[in-house]
C-alpha cells in the first residue's frame, strides 16, 4: 500500500500527500486541504471528508505515540486497516455522512 492508499479507498484524492504543498503553519495547511474538499465535493460530502481526516489524523498521532513510548510498531497496512475500521464504527454513529463515503455508496467525485 502506497501512501495514496486512503486517497484511493475514498476516492478523495486530497488525502494524498503527493499533492499537498508546503505550508507556512499547521492552520494555513488544514484551510487549504478543507477549501479543496469543499469546493470539489460540497457541504454534506466535505463534511464526511473532514470526519475522514481528522479520524485519519488522530490514527496516525496514536501510532505515533505507540511507537515513541510502547516501542511497538505496526506497518503501514496495517495502520490503514485499522482506520478504515474505527471509519465503519464512526460512520454508524457520525451525521456527517462519514458512512456513506468509507462504504463506497456515494457519488464522491475524484478530484
């Protein structure tokens, strides 16, 4: 799995890094990535995108921790199984529409 493996599970490719530039703060970063997902999938859909990220995000912070203060490690594979499941259980419980992008029952366009 490349680093475009959640890109490609969500057909959201703004989660891929290839594309993101270099910001000048984590703030000017998070505006951008959250104007593209607007201005390509509208109000419901970038609301479940965002949920996507920030879930997204807050996996790989954990993994981080795991990793500097448990010494445990697990590779990349795994880390995107892992999201993908803690995406099902949000989507059972989330309003966003998270749900419907991580199954794949929506008309998420590429972009």
């Amino acid at each position: 799995m490349g680093s475009s493996s959640l890109a490609d599970w969500c057909k959201v490719l703004v989660f891929n890094p290839a594309g993101w530039f270099d910001p000048t703060s984590i703030k000017h970063w998070w505006v951008h990535i959250l104007d593209r997902v607007f201005a390509a999938m509208g109000r419901k859909s970038s609301r479940a995108a965002s949920s996507l990220f920030i879930l997204t995000l807050w996996s790989v912070w954990k993994e981080r921790n795991n990793r500097i203060f448990n010494r445990l490690h697990r590779p990349a594979p795994c880390l995107i199984s892992a999201i993908k499941a803690e995406a099902s259980l949000w989507g059972l419980v989330d309003t966003s529409g998270l749900g419907a992008l991580v199954s794949g029952n929506n008309d998420v366009p590429w972009f």
